[in-house]
C-alpha cells in the first residue's frame, strides 16, 4: 500500500486537505519489523510516532519484576506512539512487531517541517492526536472502574 493511502486512511489525518495528506506522505519513512522485534522500548526517548500498513504490533508494560505484560495489540490502521510528540517524555510501553509488521513513521521534525508550509493542517494533526488520547483514557477509566 502506497504511503498516501496509508495516510488518507488514518483518523489521525482527518479533516487534512489532500496536498497536506501528500505532504505528510513525502516526509515519512516506510519502515520493516519481523515478528518479535522491537520497535521501541518503555523508557526510551519518544521522538516518532507510527501508523501501522500491515501485520500487527503489542504493546507492553514491564512488571516490577523485569517481565512484559501485554496491554493491546494494535492492527492497521492503527498507530502510536504519538504521546511522545506532545509530551517530549520517555516512551511509557515497550512496542514489538506481534507478526512481521510494516510501518509508516513520522518524526517530530517531520511534524515541524510540515507545520511551517502547514499550518492548519497540523493544527488538525494536534486535535486528532488529542481526541485519540482523550478516547484511550476514557477507555483506561472504564476498564480501571470495571465499566467496560
């Protein structure tokens, strides 16, 4: 799949005028991982965030006791790692590929470039990014208060 289409498809995007959308598939980075491999692990610096084109990721926490717990499995068109853009922080999980997984990545220079030719579009970006951890938290309380 082509890296627009990828792109076009993703709700992170939406509301993104098309010569944004083929903006922003310029600037990203297809990248390959085989079943097992990590992508990212919790406590690294986060500076990407990734949008899934095939296969399938887990995301884990580690335990008191060094072992990973698995918290989700994400398939396209799914993505993550995007808290790392808002809040510059270290990453909170550990990501590996589940099966052979493809990726789109975009980085955070990726994001400043694209902001400075776009900025209504990455305005945009910023909302979808905040109605999607708004969504994952209210999901992390339901599942916390057994409303689920």
């Amino acid at each position: 799949m082509e890296k627009l289409a990828v792109i076009a498809a993703s709700p992170l995007f939406e509301m993104l005028a098309p010569e944004e959308l083929s903006r922003l598939a310029e600037l990203a980075r297809t990248l390959h991982y085989t079943a097992g491999e990590v992508i990212f692990e919790e406590g690294d610096l986060g500076d990407s965030l990734f949008l899934l084109i095939r296969g399938q990721v887990e995301v884990a926490r580690r335990g008191p006791d060094g072992s990973l717990h698995p918290l989700a499995r994400l398939s396209p068109p799914e993505f993550f790692g995007e808290m790392g853009l808002i809040d510059k922080d270290h990453r909170s999980a550990t990501v590996r590929a589940h099966t052979d997984a493809h990726l789109l990545q975009l980085t955070a220079q990726d994001l400043r470039v694209f902001r400075q030719s776009h900025p209504d579009g990455f305005t945009f970006v910023v909302i979808n990014i905040a109605r999607s951890l708004a969504a994952r938290l209210r999901d992390a309380n339901a599942r916390l208060s057994g409303n689920h």
